[in-house]
C-alpha cells in the first residue's frame, strides 16, 4: 500500500493491478475514473485549450466536472488540477512521480535541446544543473540582491517623477526594473528604458514565449506530419531563437560579467567546468546558456506583470493604498524600508498575497509531467499524463475563500480568516518557482518604494479604472492601462 503506483488508490494494489489490464484494452480517454468534458474523434478537447482566457475557462469547468478532471488533445492526456489540496498531492507530497516535464518537438527547439531549466525533463542532469542555478542565486540574494533591487527601485521612482504628473502606461517601466534587478545579477549590466540592446533583447524573448504559445506551433507537437508543410509562425521561431542565443552568448562573452556584482553570471560561467563525478554528470555551455535564459524569462515578464496588477487592483479600492501608505510612515518614520522590515508591515505584505492570490501570474504553472504511474485524488494517472496544476483556479476555490473573487487584502490580516500557507503562486516540490526568494524580495521592495512616494490615481475619471480580467498567456498581465503617479509630500 505505500508504493507509490498504488497510493491514494481506494481499489489498493490489486484495484491498480485490475486497472492496469483495463488500460491496456481500453483507450484512457474512455477512462470511467476520470471526469472530464466529451472528446471529439481527433480534435479530443482542442476547442476547450483555445479559449481566450484559458485559466478562467478552465476554472469554469472545475465547477462542471471537479478539481481533477481530464482532456484530450492529439494523442496527449491532460489532466487539469484545479484545488490546493490535489496540486499539494501531485506537486508536493508525489514530487517524485510528477517532477517531469512534457517532452516537445518545438519545447526542444526553445530549450536548447531540452537542455534548459523550466523545460528540461527530470533527470539527474537536470538535478545537477537546477542545484547549481539555486545555490548561485542563493549566494547572490545574500550579498547583494537587496542592494540591487534597492537602486533599481530608486531609478524607477525617478522615471515615474520625470512623467511630471502625466498620465501613462507604467507597464514599460516596471518591465525595465525587472529586467534590470536580472540582467545585473546574470550579465552585471543594466539598461535604459531606450536602450537598443535591452528591446532587443525583450523584442525577441517575448516574440518566442508568445509564438512558442500559438496554434501554429503547437499543432506541430502534436500532429507531426504537419513539420513537413511550410509554417511561417514555425520558421520566425527558429530565427528568433537564433537572436536570442547570439544576445546571450555575447552578453556571457563580455568581460562585465565579471564585475563584483554578476555573482551569478559568475557561477553560471562555472556550471560549464563543473562535473559531478558521483553521477558522471557533466554540464556544457549550453547549460549556461540555457540558465540565463530561464532566468531572463522567468524573471521579467512574471515581476512586471505582478507590479501593474498591484497598481490596477489599488486603482480599484484607493483606501487599501491609503492604509499602505499610513502604514509606511508610522512604521520607518520617513526611511526606505528594508526587506528585513517586512514584518512590520502586515498591511503591505496582505496586499502583496492578495494580488498574488487574484493574479497568480504564472496562472497554469508549466506543464508537468507524470514519470511513472501513480494516482492523484485516488485516480490512477499513468506514466507520461501531462498534468496542468490550475494555480488561477486554486487561488478561486470557494471552498478555500471567502468572496474569492473579490480583492480584499485584509482577509490576510489578523482575523480576516485567510492564511498566506493556502497559496500557490510559485507553484511546489522539485520544480517550484527558481526564483522565489528573489521575486518575494523584489515585490515587497518595488511595492514598498512605490507607495511611500507616490500615491496612484486614476487617468482622467472612474470611467478609466483598469479592466481587470487580463491577458492570459504563460504569463497572465493586464491590459494596458494609464495611471498617474502622484509624488506624496513626504518623498525626499
Ligand atoms: C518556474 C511563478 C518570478 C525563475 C515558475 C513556476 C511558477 C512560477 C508558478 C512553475 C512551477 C511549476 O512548474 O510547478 C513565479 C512568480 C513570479 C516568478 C509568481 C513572480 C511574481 C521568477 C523570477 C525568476 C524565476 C524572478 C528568476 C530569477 C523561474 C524558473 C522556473 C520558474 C527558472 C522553472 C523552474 C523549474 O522548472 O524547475 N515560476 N515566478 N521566476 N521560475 Fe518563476
């Protein structure tokens, strides 16, 4: 009973035997174990996977068929997860069983051969590889990434100053600042907001997750026979991957990057002449490479996006920034805060959850998958399932949240009856977010420097509050959206 095939299975090891002979007679999309909407002959659920905004849609469907639930699409078997408790299950307590990732004609072609951290499956390669990228970030978040983030926030205020009390789109800027606290920690080089080198860099990241993300690409993955047909979208792909790679190696080639601060470019350069003799295992510089680029693209769009739904949200309620605001004066009494003041600051730190919880901005994770046979909830999820934990949906589980809808900070707060414990932005286990620690840093920093000097106010009337539905991607952003930031009489 505690072999993990079997765990969780209410039919034991003989019920497992039993479904075992099933399976091998039976197609699993006629699985009876697993609920989910009709597949159609060839398309299985394609239509569903189209939706505009998938996480949401795929939370409605919770609602129909329950927090586990599967669909087809070509030969593939996906099973959407869709409550705390099952991601827990799958994420944490099986980590084992659905550490992998799904393997990709095109995720190769992204992944420098599936040679990168986020897309790289589970092996002891990758162990190496992830363990290296941590303990390098690690060491770097010690010594200097507050510093880092600190002068990154003290430019942006200088940006928001000089639009003078004009209206604008902050989304830009908060992606710059981002970008920035990144590129000085892997390259030890930053830019300005109108620097060629940096659009070109962002230009061709985002032109890859958003083609990698379409239609066209994806249908190659899983209609094979469609690769031998010219596909414009699929060629751009390649030359973008093209661009990337050469901005990265002349960035890891200049001699910046060995500047006191790029701690981590540093350490990324020694994953090239690291072996590890217990496991034979030897990473190249496609691996450094490769963990430059999971850093870049893991590390901007997500803190970016989370900064303009913060300002979108306090657009929405005003008073919550008020309280914010007082917070911050009675507590560092005219100071910036430090990130070791974060609990001080209840009011700022529920706000942070909140938006985290609302807008989990990497909504579906990244796909796992399931390496050996084992169960969730008691279903029996066989080797190589594609698993899609629903952090959006998790997040809006109302038998987790009171009003899980609507953005209320304070049920964080003494009380308010929530607990940070129940959520799952960085997703869990083995491929939990890499950059946690640093993302967690720079959220309360940004968020912090922002609202002590300036207060946020809507472009012209209430008419212009932001939508607050969004963009869902891989990434889940809000549509663009014009603020002004008002300088409080307090900033030095
Ligand atoms: C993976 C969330 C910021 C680097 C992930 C995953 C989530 C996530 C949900 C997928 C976990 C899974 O597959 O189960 C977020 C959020 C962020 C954020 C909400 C900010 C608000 C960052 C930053 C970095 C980063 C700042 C880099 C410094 C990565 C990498 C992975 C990842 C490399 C792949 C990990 C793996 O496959 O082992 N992130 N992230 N992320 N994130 Fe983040």
């Amino acid at each position: 009973k505690g072999d993990k095939v079997t765990q969780g299975d209410p039919n034991g090891s003989v019920g497992s035997r039993l479904l075992h002979s099933f399976y091998q007679f039976f197609p699993r999309s006629l699985s009876p174990y697993l609920p989910g909407p009709l597949s159609l002959p060839l398309l299985g659920n394609m239509l569903e996977l189209a939706h505009d905004h998938l996480p949401s849609h795929l939370t409605s469907l919770a609602r129909r068929y329950g927090n586990i639930y599967r669909l087809k699409c070509g030969n593939t078997t996906m099973v959407v997860l869709n409550s705390g408790d099952v991601i827990r299950e799958a994420l944490v307590k099986k980590w084992s069983d659905f550490a992998g990732r799904p393997h990709s004609y095109t995720g190769d072609v992204v992944s420098g051969g599936g040679r990168s951290i986020s897309l790289g499956d589970y092996s002891e390669e990758w162990r190496v590889h992830r363990r290296l990228a941590h303990n390098a970030l690690q060491r770097c978040s010690q010594q200097s990434l507050h510093g880092v983030i600190q002068k990154q926030a003290l430019h942006l205020r200088q940006v928001l100053l000089d639009y003078n009390g004009r209206a604008a789109d902050l989304s830009e800027d908060f992606t710059v600042a981002a970008s920035n606290v990144i590129t000085t920690l892997a390259f030890g080089k930053e830019y300005e907001k109108s620097s060629s080198e940096l659009q070109r860099l962002h230009g061709c990241l985002n032109e890859i997750v958003s083609l990698w993300g379409s239609p066209w690409i994806s249908a190659l993955d899983s209609f094979p026979l469609l690769r031998k047909l010219p596909n414009p979208p699929f060629s751009r792909l390649l030359k973008e991957v093209d661009r990337r790679d050469e901005i990265i190696r002349t960035h890891l080639d200049d001699k910046t990057s060995e500047d006191a601060i790029a701690i981590t470019g540093a350490l990324l350069n020694g994953l090239g002449k690291r072996q590890d003799t217990t496991q034979g295992v030897v990473l190249t510089d496609t691996h450094v490479h490769m963990a430059a680029v999971d850093l870049l693209i893991g590390g901007t769009e997500t803190t970016a996006a989370w900064l303009s739904w913060t300002v979108a949200f306090l657009l929405h309620r005003p008073e919550v920034q008020c309280r914010v605001y007082d917070e911050l004066c009675t507590v560092l009494d005219g100071r910036y805060p430090q990130y070791s003041d974060r609990y001080r600051l209840p009011v700022l730190c529920a706000l942070i959850s909140e938006v985290l919880r609302l807008r989990p901005v990497a909504p579906l994770a990244v796909p796992h998958r399931a390496i050996r046979d084992s169960s969730i909830a008691g279903y029996f999820i066989p080797k190589n399932t594609v698993i899609i934990p629903n952090l959006f949906g998790a997040h809006h589980d109302p038998a987790v949240w009171t009003d899980p809808y609507a953005f209320k900070p304070e049920r964080f707060l003494e009380g308010g009856g929530a607990s940070t414990r129940a959520l799952l932005p960085f997703g869990g286990g083995a491929r939990l977010c890499l950059g946690e620690a640093v993302a967690k840093m720079e959220l309360f920093l940004f968020t912090a420097y922002l609202l002590r000097d300036f207060q946020f106010v809507p472009a012209e009337s209430q008419a212009s509050l932001p939508d607050l539905t969004g963009v869902a991607s891989v990434v889940l952003k809000a549509k663009a959206y014009t603020v002004i930031a008002r300088p409080r009489p307090t900033m030095p």
